[in-house]
C-alpha cells in the first residue's frame, strides 16, 4: 500500500488532503466530524481581530453553476471571513489540536495590514498549538472593500510587508494564500518568498457574479433585491488553478517554494494533477460541501491505488513530475504531426463530431448516407474539437504520425526530430545546452 503521509514544511498528516478555509472548517463541530471521516487537515475558517464584530448576510450566501445533469460546477459565495468571536475560535482550535495532534490544523487570519494588528493576534494563535497559520491574501469580496484579503494580496509590496511581520512575531511555518484576481501570479508569489514565506496556497476565490435574474434584475444570490460580486470557486475553476500552480512551480524565482494546492479538487486525480504540478498536498471545500466530508475515503483510496499502480512509495516521489513538461508556446514541437480517428465499433452515430468540425473547424470529418463518420486525413489539423464533443470516451482518438510518413495535409514527409524532442531547436533545454 502506498504511504500517503505528507511533510508539508514540516506539518505532518496521514494523507495530502486538507480542507480549506471554508464555511465546512468554521467550528469546532465540523472540524471534528471532518477528523474522524480522515481528513488529513483542516485551515479553520478565517480569524478577524477583535473590534467591531463581522456581519454576514441572512439572505443567500451562494450562487450556483450547473451542468446540463445539474451537477454542481462551480460556487459563487458572498460570505466573509468568521463571525464568532476570536476567543471562541481560539478555544476550539486548542481542544480539537489536542485531541488530533496527528493532524495539521492551520489557522487562517486576516486583520487590517497594520503591524500592530498581525503582532497582536499571532501570539494568541500560537497559544493554540496550531500548526502554523494562513494568511489570507485572497478573499475578493467584503473584506477587500476594507482593505484586505485581495487587496493585500494583487500589492507584492504588501505580502512581502506582512509576511515578515509574521515571520518576525510567529516562529511556525507561515503559509501564504494567494488571489487569482491578479495579471501575473508569480509576482505576488515572489514577494512572499521574499518576505520569508515558508509556502504558498492557491488559488483562493475568483471574482464573479454567476447570474442575473431576469425577473428581478439582480445579480445571484440576491439580498433584498440586491447582488454584489463574491467568490467563484468548484470544478470549473481547476484549470485556473492549474495553471497558477505550475506558473509558480517551474518560475525561476519560485522554483522549489513549498505550494499547497486549491481550486477544483473533487476526484483523487485533481489531486493527483495538482501534485504531478508542484503541490506537495491539496486543499478540499466545494467537493466537500457538495458530498459531505466522507468523500476523503474516496480522494484517499483512489490516490492510493493509482500510486500502486504507478510504482509510487509516497506523495512526494511524484511532486513536481509534470512541472518540466509544462512550456511556453513557441517551444512546442512544431514538427509532431497526429491526425483524428474514430472507433467504429464505439460511434454511436450521434454526430456531434461532424456537426463541430463542419460548420467551425476543419470540415476534416465526413459523413455518409447511412451516417457513417470517417476522418479526412488531408483535412485533419489534429485540433481536438472531435474529441472534446464526442460523448463517448475513447471512441475518439489523435493517432501520431510516425517519421517518414507523409502527412495528407501537407505532402511533406513527417520529420523524426519530435522523436529525439530533447535535440530540438525549439526545446529550450537544448539551447540551453548550446
């Protein structure tokens, strides 16, 4: 069986999944159920500073994006940081951090971007036995209006400032979430190095309004007749994520920062991608809020059986795997030739493929009389779109063209260089090499 207990800068769990800072870790209550389903860890709901009280919303706190089977595709939340009190969340963590010392509890905290305020509130955090703190540079919504989460988190000189306050008044790992709502992610993932950050965690919530109704006029989810942008986040942002992560994993200036992955994950191989990107462990919300915290035995086995599979001992042996295949553009293969082909025995007639490449691509697929779809060799330019519409797994596939063939499309004879890629004059490891 594969191991898989993590040491995520130094904080120890049985396995690489956490939940994030969330409505699902905002209480004692939850956080223990979500300890004994198996989840590795828990960052507790975001901590304020004491002062005027927090004020959420009694309206809809969630707008929801479906899929056409009314799967669950994306959250937009308007919903801010806590609104129990500072005491009270301190307390809870102390107990539950006593009862669980095998898992990670991170506390995430958010005060105005005062040195003051962070001096205040860390060591009473650190009075808690919690295993380090998150600070929360990402929240778009509510408390961006007053100055933090986001906007703290799209100035670079800002995170630097306040990751080392909190490295100078709190001596256990400082992780470093991240806004999406932002040009260039390695920029502010720089600064947090810079400023002693032992890890970064993203993506936190996207910037959204998911709907408007059209009776009312008002933007999803609707207070009083009213709606304001929240945060997005489930399924549909994983791509995002993705690719945030990696940017910061292969970034010169970022290479080898400690990532812990959010944005998506709802199945073991989200995870398995987040980690083959550079994360070395996962953070978990809209999955479980739309499952339930027993969904961990499902991420916990999965990800245990495919590391079986693949020959993998632990997480770590396959943290960062995919990072050197990820590219710029223009030192793609310009020579890799592949062309479409359909699985008669699979098609089911559907024509969604012929439909898509017809009327907006290549017309590379033909059909006849008796709808029978083939693939038009000299049209093909291997875009995918065929794949992507079928709805049959499979039953579709891009077959490369071996060397010395002659493509269909262009008459040319397929070139062999893609089959030595690492002597490519477009590879950049083999300019780098000259």
């Amino acid at each position: 069986m594969a191991d898989l207990t993590t040491d995520f800068v130094g904080i120890k769990s049985p396995n690489p999944f956490w939940l994030a800072s969330a409505p699902p870790t905002d209480k004692e209550y939850n956080v223990r159920r979500a300890f004994e389903a198996g989840w590795g860890g828990v960052v507790w709901k975001t901590l304020g500073a004491e002062g005027p009280p927090v004020v959420n919303v009694n309206g809809p706190r969630y707008g929801a994006i479906y899929g056409a089977d009314r799967r669950l595709l994306g959250l937009n939340n308007i919903e801010l940081i806590t609104d129990r009190p500072l005491e009270v969340n301190l307390e809870e963590m102390a107990r539950v951090k006593a009862d669980y010392p095998d898992r990670a509890l991170i506390a995430s905290i958010m005060v105005p971007c005062e040195e003051e305020a962070w001096k205040a509130i860390l060591p009473r955090v650190a009075e808690t036995g919690a295993d380090g703190i998150e600070l929360n540079f990402g929240c778009p919504h509510g408390m961006s209006e007053r100055g933090m989460g986001s906007a703290v988190g799209q100035v670079p000189e800002y995170i630097e400032m306040v990751t080392r306050w909190c490295k100078q008044y709190y001596d256990r790992p400082v992780i470093v979430k991240l806004t999406p709502n932002i040009t260039d992610i390695r920029k502010p993932a720089t600064a947090a190095r810079n400023g002693g950050a032992d890890a970064v965690s993203l993506i936190n919530t996207i910037n959204s309004i998911t709907s408007v109704n059209l009776d009312t006029f008002s933007p999803e989810p609707s207070i009083d007749g009213k709606g304001s942008h929240g945060g997005y986040c489930g399924p549909a942002v994983k791509p995002i994520a993705l690719s945030m992560v990696s940017e910061i994993a292969r970034n010169p200036e970022t290479h080898g920062l400690p990532i812990s992955g959010i944005g998506g994950v709802t199945t073991w191989r989200d995870a398995a991608e987040f980690i083959a990107l550079g994360a070395g462990n996962v953070q978990v919300c809209t999955a479980a809020m739309t499952y339930g915290f027993r969904i961990v035995e499902e991420l916990t086995r999965g990800l245990s059986q495919w590391m079986d599979e693949k020959g993998y001992a632990s997480v770590s042996d396959f943290v960062g795997m995919a990072v050197p295949n990820v590219t710029d553009w223009q030192y793609l293969n310009l020579n890799y030739v592949a062309k479409a082909k359909i699985d008669q025995d699979k098609c089911i007639s559907c024509g969604r493929c012929y439909a898509a490449c017809e009327d907006t691509s290549h017309q590379a697929i033909s059909m006849s009389p008796d709808r029978v779809f083939e693939v038009i060799d000299e049209e093909c330019v291997a875009c995918n779109l065929c794949v992507d519409v079928c709805p049959v797994e499979d039953c579709i596939s891009m077959v490369p063209m071996t060397p010395g063939e002659v493509d269909p499309r262009t008459g040319k004879t397929v070139e062999a260089d893609y089959a030595n890629w690492t002597m490519h004059p477009n590879n950049p490891m083999a300019r780098a090499a000259e």
